[in-house]
C-alpha cells in the first residue's frame, strides 16, 4: 500500500517570508506521479503543483517550488514570497497508474500566514 | 467549462435516514472519484469510474453505500441509513482518464458537508 506522510501538523510563517512544507511517502513504484493541493477555508481543493517521478528536475510554480528527493522519497513544497492568500491546509498526494491510478493523500498541514 | 460542481453543499439529516449527493464532472473528464474527508484529516479513497464501469471500491464503502455513474457523466452517491459516524466532506474530483497518466490530475468539487443528527 501507498502511505503519504506529512509530519507537520501546523506551520506558520510571516507575510513576505518563504517556508517549507515536508512529505514524505512510501512506495516500490518506480513511475509515479507527486501532487501538492491546497484547500483554503472555502473546503475547495485546488491543485498547487505537480511532479513526475521520472523526471529529475524540480516542477516550479511561480511562487511555488517542489525539492524532489527520489532516493529519499521526498517532496517538500516551498513557498516563497508567502501571500496572506496562502494561509490553507496543504496536502501532499501519490499517484501511480500500477494502482489504479489512485490518488493517495497525507493528512495535511496548516499553514497560516501572519501579516 | 464550469469544474467539478456538486449538490448539496451541504447535508442535514437525521439517524437512519438516506441521502444522496450528486457530482456533475468536468464535461471531457472520463474518470470520476469520490473522497470522504473528516475534519483535520487528508481525503479518504472510496471510489472511482471509468466512464460508467465503477472499477474500484475501498473498504470504507460499507454496503449502505452506493454509487452510480449511468451514463458515464455525473455520479450520485447514496448513503442508507445513515449513521452519526457517516458525518463528513464528501468530495467528488474528476480527471481525464485517458489511460496517459501523464497528464493526470484530479480536479475537486466543493464538496457536500453531511451532517447526521
């Protein structure tokens, strides 16, 4: 089975600062493919961004960045310039087409963004 | 393309009564999933479509749940006899499923919060 672990229950971080979110994640899979989702007060999750195991570059999203440690099964999400918009629950998701292309979730880490 | 709706947004019932929930995906999406998701915690797996073909169910969906997905468009889910322990997020989330994970992501709706009195 696929777990995803994220370690860090509550995390905050002043306005204009950057913080790194932490996951890691346990699986024999070769190919597969790592998600960072946001969701806001509003419950709405929405996609951050997204990595493929197979590729060695780090995805980057404006604002957003990933630190992919393969070996390590890490996935780290760093936001700099942090918005008091950023202020969510992130949740670090797996997915692998050799399991039904299920998305498997870690339980999330607040973060709040103090002005 | 409007996203991944759902009605109710939210869901009062009392003990032992049915609800149903619907999921209207994303109109090209052929792969439609469904989440529970309690407060405080990440999105449970209960089930997901391929077009119409329900392919998977977790072992979460006890047998007074179920889901249809008749015309491989929207989903309802049903739950009944419902229980205080049934109370949660229910989220619905679609993607392309078009077999190339490489363009895979899910896409949420804005849930249905179920509450059981």
């Amino acid at each position: 089975a696929q777990t995803v672990t994220q370690s860090q229950p509550e995390m905050s971080v002043q306005e204009a600062e950057t913080v790194t979110l932490s996951c890691t994640y346990d699986t024999s899979e070769n190919n597969y493919y790592l998600f960072w989702y946001k969701q806001p007060p509003s419950r709405q999750m929405i996609l951050v961004i997204r990595q493929e195991a197979y590729k060695q570059q780090n995805a980057t999203e404006n604002r957003f960045s990933v630190n992919f440690q393969k070996a390590a099964k890490s996935f780290s999400l760093k936001i700099s310039d942090s918005q008091l918009g950023d202020t969510a629950m992130y949740f670090c998701a797996f997915m692998s087409t050799n399991t039904g292309n299920q998305f498997y979730f870690g339980t999330g880490t607040s973060l709040t963004v103090i002005p | 393309d409007t996203g991944v709706s759902q009605d109710p947004r939210h869901k009062i019932t009392k003990r032992g009564q049915n609800v149903t929930f619907r999921c209207d995906p994303i109109s090209e999406h052929n792969r439609l999933y469904w989440y529970r998701q309690t407060l405080g915690q990440g999105p449970e797996f209960l089930t997901y479509f391929q077009n119409e073909a329900q392919l998977e169910k977790s072992r979460l969906l006890s047998d007074r749940f179920s889901a249809e997905r008749p015309k491989g468009s929207f989903s309802t889910l049903e739950i009944q006899r419902t229980e205080q322990g049934d109370s949660a997020m229910y989220l619905c989330a679609s993607s392309l499923g078009t077999g190339r994970s490489t363009n895979e992501k899910l896409f949420f709706g804005s849930g249905t919060q179920l509450s059981v009195l």
